[in-house]
C-alpha cells in the first residue's frame, strides 16, 4: 500500500526543507541580513571634545606657577544684547566675526597666549564656546573658564 503524500507535509522523518513551516527560513534569512547590515555599518565614534581636555591654572584655586608663566594673558567677557551675543575684548565690544579678527590679529610673534572667557549669568553656553573654538581656530591652545560669580553663582 502506497503512502498518500499530502502537500505541504513532509513524511520522509529526515528533517526535509521546513515542511509545513517555510516562514522559518524566512525569517533565519531575515534576521542574519539585518545583522550583518548593522555589523557593516558600524563605527567607532571618536571623542570630539569641544572643550580642551586641560583647562590652563588658576580658575578657582590660585596656581602657584604664576610667577614662572610668561605667556601673555588676553581676556573676554560674554554678554547678550539685544538676541546676540558681544565679546568684550581689550575693551572693544565686537560681534563674533569681530572677535576672531582680533584674535587672529592678536596673536602671532612666537609669543604663548593663554585666553580667560567670563560670562554674565543669561548668556547661553554656546556663545562661550564659541570663544574656544576661536581660540582653536588661531591655534590658542591655552584656553579656560573664569567661574561665575554673582547672586545666582553655586559657591
């Protein structure tokens, strides 16, 4: 007597192609190309720093190499008038264009230079970053934070 083969079903026992269950394959398929999709496209992301990894000495402590440091010191002062950020430098008020002229103008002669920024308390984050990346623009390499002082300043 001769076995009826239903379709779809497999009677061989010896494991077959999927039998009645092709959606494994399938999916087995599906899973290993979203896998290696992701294994492709992978990259390590480098750290991209946007302030220097060490800040020069003396922002909150006094540092006790001040007397051996000739570098000479600039400073800016960030505010906010009128919607746009002003840099106050050697006592120019000047727009952010303004001040990497300055900057660019400033430096130079095989002299160091170290840059102190000061901020009122409304200013933005970005706008003082925006002094450290002029900075790294004109290849300042010493450049820090003046820390916040006034009514609304954590002691």
């Amino acid at each position: 007597m001769s076995k009826r083969k239903h379709p779809g079903h497999d009677d061989s026992g010896g494991g077959g192609h999927g039998g009645d269950r092709p959606w494994v394959f399938f999916a087995v398929d599906c899973f290993f190309l979203i896998t290696q999709f992701f294994v492709i496209t992978f990259k390590v992301k480098s750290n991209e720093s946007a302030l220097p990894q060490r800040l020069p000495p003396g922002g909150t402590v006094p540092s006790k190499s001040s007397a051996l440091d000739n570098k000479k010191k600039l400073s800016i002062h960030v505010t906010r008038a009128g919607g746009a950020a002003t840099y106050e430098f050697m006592t120019k008020q000047v727009n952010m264009q303004g001040l990497n002229d300055m900057l660019a103008g400033s430096v130079g002669g095989g002299q160091e230079y170290q840059v102190r920024v000061s901020y009122e308390e409304d200013v933005p984050f970005g706008d003082v970053l925006a002094v450290f990346n002029a900075c790294a623009k004109v290849k300042i390499s010493e450049c820090g934070l003046i820390p916040l002082r006034g009514s609304r300043a954590s002691p």
